[in-house]
C-alpha cells in the first residue's frame, strides 16, 4: 500500500497557518463552537481529507501498525465501533482482495469496497456470531475503537471503556487464531488493571500504545496484545488443574 504513511507529521502548510475561529452561531452552544474549531484546526483532519480518508482515527491505526506491524495481506480483520470506517478503510487496503474486513457499529456506515459492515450494536447477542459468520473463518487482528457517550465524570467514563474493552478482548479470544493480535481504546487512569492481567495471560506481549494522531490533551490510550497463544497455549490460572 503506497499510502500507509506514519500519523507524526501534521501535513505540509499547516504549522504556519493562522488558526480559524467560529463564531457562537444561533443555536451554536460555546462547547459545539470549541469542537467546531478543534476541527477546522486539527491538521489530521485536513490531512484525511486531502489523502481520502473517512476520519483521522486513520492516522492512529496507521501509525501503529507501520511500527508494529499488525496489518498483512490476505488477513481477516474485525473492526469493533467501525464508524465512519476509518479504520476498516486502512485494514481493506493492506490485506487486500485475498484478506476480509468485517465492521461492525450503531451508527449505519457508507458502503465501502472489500468491507462487510453490520448496523448493530457490539453487545447485542446476536452480534459475536454475525461477526463469525461474515468474516469466514479465524481472525489475525480485532480491533476497537469503541467509546461510550462521555458523562463528564471522570472516573464513569473511564469503567464504561474499560467495560467495552473487556467484552471486546472475551470476542478476541473466541475468533482469534494462535499468533493473532487484539487493539483496543482505553484510557489512561489505572482501571484497566483487571484486563491486563487476562490479556497478559492470553498474550504473548501486552503495551499501551498512543499514537501521535490521538490529542495530546486527550486520555485516550490504546492497548495492544499480540501473539495469542489460543486455548490450547493459554497459560492455567493457580487454581487451575
């Protein structure tokens, strides 16, 4: 792929462009007009649109996987909370024709070639086997950028991620194939202690990982497992026979 560029560069011109203000328009509240502006000004977002992208979370799964390498051709990769498909797009560009890209999101997403998308919620039942059926087969990489709607209470916010991130990593280790990787969106807080631990026993190596395209103001963070060693190589817990 000729366009899998690292999210560290902001995109030519923009360092030294002056910053665009919004004005508070009717029916414009002062936190939409912040985020309005973040927007105009984010140098990832211009750049997503000059390169085709459908959000700047692209950078970030970019980013990472040009220093890990998670992405290969031919792959079967699950994209959890796929809206718009940011990263589903970078995923179907990498593994290609040979590989399969299922999403999966509340919100219905554009069509886009060489990706399945389901307009589902990730924690409705029925959701872990439309996944299974549609991808065909073991997956190589799961991936989630799921966020709960903020509350504004920091320590709330931090449980319903860290809460999203663990039904992810029970989905992970159901469809993943021994050597297969699982990325998730956390944040930075110290509750994800508990998935750690089971990712740390499932995983060959676990990090946390924040890529250059997330804000720097922001707590986001991502986990990152590889080298699932299965069932059959998972390490027996003490009580274990």
């Amino acid at each position: 792929m000729t366009d899998r560029r690292g999210g560290a560069s902001s995109g030519g011109g923009v360092r030294g462009e002056l910053k665009q203000r919004v004005k508070t328009g009717r029916g414009r509240t002062l936190s939409q007009k912040r985020w309005l502006e973040r927007q105009l000004n984010d140098p990832y977002v211009a750049r997503a649109k000059r390169e085709g992208y459908r959000s700047r979370a692209a950078y970030k799964l970019i980013e990472i996987d040009e220093r890990y390498k998670l992405l290969r051709p031919g792959q079967r990769v699950v994209d959890l909370g796929a809206a718009p498909g940011g990263w589903s797009q970078v995923a179907a560009r990498v593994v290609g024709p040979s590989g399969r890209v299922v999403g999966i999101d509340l919100l219905e997403i554009e069509p886009m070639a060489g990706v399945e998308f389901i307009t589902l919620d990730f924690l409705d039942a029925e959701a872990p086997d439309k996944l299974t059926a549609l991808l065909g087969g073991a997956a190589d990489l799961v991936l989630s950028d799921m966020a709960a709607n903020a509350t504004g209470h920091k320590k709330t916010d931090h449980l319903r991620i860290i809460g999203l991130a663990e039904t992810a990593a029970e989905f992970a280790r159901e469809i993943l194939a021994p050597g297969g990787a699982y990325l998730a969106k956390v944040l930075q807080g110290g509750t994800e202690s508990a998935l750690l631990t089971d990712l740390k026993r499932d995983f060959a190596t676990v990090r946390h990982v924040k890529p250059a395209a997330s804000r720097a103001d922001s707590s986001e963070l991502y986990v990152l497992a590889t080298g699932y060693r299965g069932t059959a190589g998972r390490t027996p817990e003490p009580d274990e026979d």
